[in-house]
C-alpha cells in the first residue's frame, strides 16, 4: 500500500503551480494559489521542520533589526 503525505503533495502542487507564467494567471487563481499556500503552512507548522523555519527566519528578522539600530 503507498501513503503520501498531504503536505509533500501540497508542495508539489505549489511548485507547479508557482512554475507557471505570472502573465496567465487569473486572479480567482492566484487566490486558489495562496490557499494552497496557506493550508501547507497550516501542515508544516507542528512539524520538526516548520519548527527549523521558524527559528532560522526568527533569527534573520532578529540580525536585519539588530543592524538597523
């Protein structure tokens, strides 16, 4: 029996998706796209790696504010 992951599934729609001509996108797609986008944060968010994200895009935000000052 083969299991997929929904989350790996979603990410594999987003990079066909964001692979395809800005200029030939409607706006109701666009919307489907940030859904997407949305429901895979959602997924990833609890996981070992969504934890990793977290802590690597907070340390950037903290070094671009500490050299702001």
């Amino acid at each position: 029996m083969v299991t997929i992951d929904v989350a790996v599934l979603l990410a594999v729609i987003i990079m066909l998706r964001l692979g395809r001509r800005t200029q030939a996108r409607s706006r109701s797609d666009e919307k489907l796209t940030v859904l997407i986008v949305l429901v895979f944060g959602v997924l990833v968010a609890p996981t070992a790696f969504g934890h990793g994200v977290l802590d690597v895009v907070g340390q950037v935000a903290e070094g671009i504010t500490q050299s702001s000052r």
